[in-house]
C-alpha cells in the first residue's frame, strides 16, 4: 500500500488534466488569499513601514555580507529547524507537522503531474509525509495547545483560527484512510477534496499566510538589533554595574546593589495551570 499511487488507479475515472487543473486552482486559492490577507491586515505596508521606521533609529550600516549570513542563519533556524520554539515538545511537534505537510504536497503533486511513472520513491513520501503531518498535528491539538494546557479549556474548543490546523489534519487522516481502503471514488475521497478545498481555500480566513511573513520578520529583527536600532527597545544593562545605578537609581534603591537573579520566569516550568 505504501508503494503504491493511489492517483494512478483514480485516473481511469478522472482524467489528469482535471486532477491537474485541480492542484494549480488551490495554488491560485493560497496566493489569492495570501495577496487578500495581506490587503485586509495591511501586513505588507505595516512590515515596510517599521523597516523604515527602524532604520531611523540606527546607529550603524549592517553590510551586506551581515545580512547574507543573517539570512542563512534565519534559513537554518527559523524556516528548517523551527529554532524560535524554546520548547523542545513544541518545537519536535512543529517540526514533524511542517516537513510532514511539505512531503505530502510535493509528492502529490509530482504524482499528479507525473501519472505514468512507476517510482515507488514519490507514493512512499506522500504516505510518510500524511503520518508525520497527523502524528505531528493531534500532537499539537490534544497536548501542546496553549489555551487548553494553561488554561484548561476544553480540547474539543473551536475557534476561526483553528481553521488551518483542523483542515489540515482532516486532509491528512481522509487522505490516509482514502487510500488504505483502496482509493478510487467514494465517501473517504470525497472527503478528503473537501477538507483540501477547505485548507487551501480557506487562506484568507485562516493562519496560513502568517507563514509568509514569519522568516522575513525574524531576518528583519536581526538587522534591526545589529544596525544598534534595537526597535527603540532599552539595552540589556548589567544590573551590578555602579554606572548603571548612577544612571538609574531607583534599581539599587528597590533591589539593591547586587539584584538577585529573578530565574527563568515563565519558562521555569510548563504551562499546567488550570
């Protein structure tokens, strides 16, 4: 089952023009909702407008070999490895959704656009690709969920923003039932297009575009705190350094001359509050 292209038996009853001309509507579907979006919040004009903002505020040029490697390290953290989640469950979960999501769409798409290959390569990552999107996914839903882990609000708890992560894992697991039974045209496959209909159409009123912004916000705050802009934000004082008292003397008047080490705070323990 794992070996085998459930969209090859489907093609004796849909033709690959329709399942291609399929694929390339949800790709229209993402960019439209992504441009509309981005139109509705202004995110665009908003990110601009803080960039030039922040570049007032600087107190030197970053150069280009800065921003070349600042955007390799932005690649390698943010986008690959998912580095900005500090923790280690969260992080693991985001991983194995994120890299499950991306084998399973390319690897359906190759199948689809490539209907008369007979690798077995392709169909064995798009099933791979569903289990670690699902396993990834339920993870997340079920036990990481910071509204239901901090604040014990039931699991079961719908709000319009869990449109992108409930569509996905409905993509997935009809996906996964599709074909385990069989494939061809029935009820599991019917399902499965509508959630993938849902997920991709859906762009404009779910959290998917944020996905565009992120690395392109986290390059931007690297070149905002190397350029000494710091976005207008206070530097990080040494609270036992004499001239930091003569400059703030409120700090050894309340905490003394050698404040204590307030600790890890939020991150001293996990969010199980409820």
């Amino acid at each position: 089952m794992f070996t085998s292209n459930p969209f090859a038996t489907l093609s004796e009853v849909i033709s690959p023009a329709m399942m291609q001309g399929y694929i390339v509507l949800m790709f229209l579907l993402v960019m439209g909702g992504t441009i509309l979006d981005m139109l509705h919040k202004k995110s665009a004009k908003y990110f601009f407008e803080n960039a030039k903002k922040a570049k007032k505020s600087a107190k030197r040029e970053v150069s280009g070999g800065e921003k070349v490697a600042m955007a390799a390290s932005v690649l390698v953290k943010e986008v690959l490895t998912s580095g900005e989640f500090d923790n280690p469950r969260r992080r693991l979960s985001h991983l194995l959704t994120m890299w499950g999501t991306i084998l399973f769409i390319v690897s359906t798409a190759v199948m689809i656009f490539s209907p008369e290959s007979t690798s077995t390569l392709w169909p064995q990552l798009w099933h791979f690709g569903a289990l670690m999107l699902a396993v990834g996914g339920y993870w997340f839903w079920f036990f990481i969920r910071a509204d239901v882990a901090a604040e014990g609000l039931p699991a079961f708890r719908l709000e319009r923003a869990d449109l992108f992560i409930l569509s996905l894992l409905a993509t997935a697991t009809f996906a996964l039932a599709w074909s385990f039974t069989g494939g061809g045209v029935g009820v599991l496959f019917a399902l499965f297009i509508l959630s993938s209909t849902v997920l991709f159409g859906g762009v404009y009123w779910s959290k998917f575009a944020h996905m565009f912004f992120k690395p392109a916000a986290a390059f931007q705050k690297r070149v905002i705190m190397a350029d000494g802009g710091r976005e207008n934000l206070p530097p990080d004082y040494d609270l036992t350094d004499p001239a930091v008292h003569a400059k703030f003397p409120d700090v050894p008047q309340y905490m003394g001359k050698n404040p204590p080490n307030m600790g890890l705070c939020i991150k001293a323990e996990r969010a199980n509050h409820y």
